[in-house]
C-alpha cells in the first residue's frame, strides 16, 4: 500500500478486508507449492494461489463494494469485453480536441444515462489526460487523490504525438473513454499505449488493454502518481483553525481499490461488478432487515438507509441521522412527523476551503502533487457545456429588480413633471406649486477664507423681499 500507514480504515472498521481466490481455466490445475502473499488495505495477509507462467488464470476479488475479475491475455473474455471504438457507430463516437493535444489537462463531461458509483448516481464525469477518469462532484487541483477510475494513472502526454488521442463513445448503455496511441512524459522511446475504460448502465467498470509496452511497476510516479483501481471519497465541513466563523472542507477516502499493477499487461482486462449497498433500500423495513456486510441504518427525516460513510455524510450528520436510529425500530419512526425541521446551519457542498485527507492524513503527504488543470465546462469538441448545472455568479432577487423599476419610473415623473410645468406655466399644475413655494428663498452666498472656501445661509436683504413682495401681489 503506497499510501503508508494509518491510510486504510482497518482500525476503525470501515474498509474491510478482500476474500480472495483464484480460478483457474477449464482443465488447469492450481500448484499450492506456488503460494504468493499479499497485503490487504485493511493490513491483513491473503494467500492468492499462483499458475505457472504459461497457464492463465482469472483472478477474482471481493471489495465489499465490487467484485473484481482480472482476465489474462488468453482468456477469451478479455477481447470480448474491449469495446471497438474504431467500428462503432461514429455519430456516437468524439475525439477530444483539448485532451488530445494537451498535458496534464482534465475536462467535464455529461454522460447520457445515470451512472451508479458505488451506490451514487453520478450524470457527470471528468476525463483526464493522465489516464483516469474524476468522479467527483467538485473540481480541484488533487484530482488524482480519491475518487478517480483508474484503469492506468500515470504521466500521459497526449499533444506529444499526432496520433495520441483522447476518444470517448456513448450509446446510452455504455461509455467509454480511450487513451489511444499515448506516449509517458520522458519514456516516448518506450512506446505508445492503448486502453480504455468503460461505465456501463447497470453499474459495471471495465479496464481494458489493447497495448501496454513496457512492465507497469517500471513506470516512475516521481511526477505524477501511478494507480490503477477504483477509489472513493466523502466532504464534510469543519471550523477553519484559523478562522473560527468559516469552516474548511475536507475530502475523507473511505474505500479504495488497488490492482497489482504487475498484472496489467498487453490484452488483459478488468471487470468490476458493483455489490448491493445500504443506499438502494428505499424504505425502512428493507433497510434494516438487509443482509448485507455494511451496518445499515434508517434515518427517518431524509427518508435515507446508509451506513454512515458515504457521498451524504455531511448530511448524514447535520441531521443527526447516528442519533435518530440507535435503539429505534421502524414502527417507532411510523408515529413521528414526516418532515422535520432542517438543521440550524444549511450545508452547502461548494462553502469553504478545500482540504483533501485520506483518513485523518493530508493527501498532500500521501501523494505526488497534480498539477492538472480542469476545463470543466468543455465537451467533447472544446466548447461550453450548456448543460452542467453549475452557474457562475450571484443570483438577483426579485425584490430587487422591482426596487430598481420602480426608482427608475420616479425619476422619470420627476422630470416629465418639470418640463411640463417648465413649458405651461399657467397651468394648474404650475400654478399648484407656485402657490405652495417658501416665502423666503435662502441665498447661498460664497464666503472667502484664507485657507479655503466656504459657503453658508444668509437671509434675503430688504430689495430681495421686496421683490419676493411684488411677486406675491402679481
């Protein structure tokens, strides 16, 4: 585990350890004199029963949250999972102009259908040129560090080559996105690669890999991590130690899968499987009756079944779900109201400083920093996404465009009034406010000072009220 102790969440119970076992092919035979131990997230040691290198295997894992199927070259479902973009339909088919001629760029794209990720549904996607896709709702520098799918994260260059593409395909049942023909930042003498990844509906994750020309453990991830696997990550918010009136939020990764890179070789593939989790039950029965490994728990005001470490844990806790469900059954939920009140302080998932952590440790100290760069509005062509949701700027309130009509409607009387009165003065409306005029006009005289000048009332002199006189009389 390259991330180094404290990482996992063996201690605190919330990554649990794989089963593992190996199945061979029809007709081949296991060597248990050939035994290889690994090392879990959770700590603990596997036994993972080995072939002779001619023979090939097909390696299967239980993550809690998928199951995974490694195929070797010789295994037929290895090709059929490769999804040929070159002989699909090509209305259906986009070359990524920005990603295929940049470095270290990554950029937000719209899927066609909802895509469950470890029980969320996810509508957007972030492709990245370093051969991953971000699974994350908000953009940030560290999108290598969690919630990524990453059939091979590593320092691609695509502008380095012509033929370097960055290919996506969707037909509404699948999308796929293909690092075609890429060349490693300082390893172009080494070769191209080619693979892909592909989201299917129903929630399965495949890695597929066309050409991989050299050994991956080989690959350096002094300037920018080398992964491959699945990972996942929640936000929660908490006073900044600085600023005590703000809070800083901070990214908690609490599941992660990681293949044995030494197994990813040319025609090889990956097939993940999603399991059940607490978030498809939709009501409380099913919720706490479920059978599943995770600690399901009902929380009666989101209406919501969850173990607590999920995409909603900040809301899982602003609305003290933890609380709510010890020692309660569904039938004392059934008396309550429906709807009760929110929490004091609304949770907004785009508030405060972002902070990445894995566990309780800075991802800045577990990983290479990433310097890529998020285009997250541009589609497949480069330009602006019209349909993300996200809108920049501060939204005008109703009231105040009525205040500023209005205003605008007064002045204008004002001064359609006064050039009326100005141009008819005999008329009743002249006439209404010559009558009502003061008697005596303030003269604002100048006054000269040494320093500077100033100016202040004085009264009218006796030839002045006299002529304000006659003009009463007249």
């Amino acid at each position: 585990h390259d991330e180094g102790p404290g990482s996992g969440w063996a201690a605190k119970g919330i990554v649990r350890g794989w089963n593992r076992r190996a199945r061979e092919s029809p007709g081949q035979v296991s060597e248990p004199d050939r035994t290889q131990l690994s090392q879990d997230l959770g700590g603990g040691t596997l036994a993972m029963d080995t072939l002779p290198d001619d023979r090939t295997r097909v390696v299967e894992d239980n993550h809690s949250y998928y199951v995974s199927r490694l195929y070797g070259p010789s295994e037929p479902r290895s090709r059929q999972l490769w999804v040929d973009v070159a002989e699909a339909n090509r209305s259906q088919v986009k070359i990524h102009t920005i990603l295929s001629n940049t470095h270290r760029q990554a950029s937000r794209v719209v899927l066609s259908f909802d895509f469950p990720f470890y029980g969320h549904l996810l509508r957007q996607i972030t492709i990245a040129t370093g051969g991953f896709i971000f699974m994350g709702d908000v953009i940030h520098r560290m999108l290598t560090a969690t919630q990524y799918v990453a059939p091979l994260m590593a320092n691609f260059n695509p502008g380095y080559s012509d033929n370097s593409t960055v290919v996506y395909f969707d037909n509404g049942t699948v999308f796929v996105v293909q690092w075609d023909h890429v060349y490693l930042q300082g390893w172009e003498d080494r070769g191209s690669f080619t693979f892909q990844a592909a989201l299917h509906r129903d929630g399965r994750i495949v890695f597929g890999y066309k050409e991989i020309p050299m050994s991956v453990p080989e690959i350096s991830s002094s300037q920018h991590p080398v992964k491959t696997g699945l990972s996942d990550a929640f936000m929660i918010l908490n006073p900044s130690p600085d600023v005590p009136e703000s809070r800083r939020r901070s990214i908690f990764e609490y599941h992660r899968i990681e293949l044995d890179p030494s197994k990813i070789t040319s025609m090889s593939a990956v097939e993940f499987t999603p399991l059940p989790t607490c978030l498809q039950h939709r009501s409380c029965d099913a919720c706490l009756s479920s059978d599943l490994s995770f600690n399901c728990s009902w929380c009666h005001v989101l209406q919501r079944c969850s173990s607590g470490f999920d995409r909603y844990r900040q809301e899982w806790m602003d609305y003290g779900c933890a609380q709510e469900a010890e020692g309660r059954t569904c039938e004392d939920f059934q008396d309550e109201y429906h709807n009760s009140a929110s929490p004091d302080t609304p949770f907004s998932p785009y508030d405060g400083d972002l902070t990445t952590t894995s566990s309780s440790l800075f991802i800045d100290s577990l990983t290479t920093e990433d310097d890529t760069k998020s285009n997250p509005y541009a589609g497949g062509d480069g330009l602006q996404n019209n349909l993300s949701p996200k809108t920049k700027g501060t939204p005008v309130h109703l009231g105040t465009i009525v205040g500023i009509v209005l205003a605008v409607l007064l002045v204008a009387a004002i001064i359609l009034a006064g050039i009326y009165i100005n141009g008819h003065p005999t008329s009743n409306a002249a006439l209404f406010f010559m009558e009502r005029r003061p008697h005596h006009w303030p003269a604002m005289k100048f006054r000269s000072h040494p320093d500077h000048s100033t100016y202040a009332e004085v009264e009218p002199s006796g030839h002045e009220k006299e002529g304000f006189m006659e003009a009463e009389q007249c």
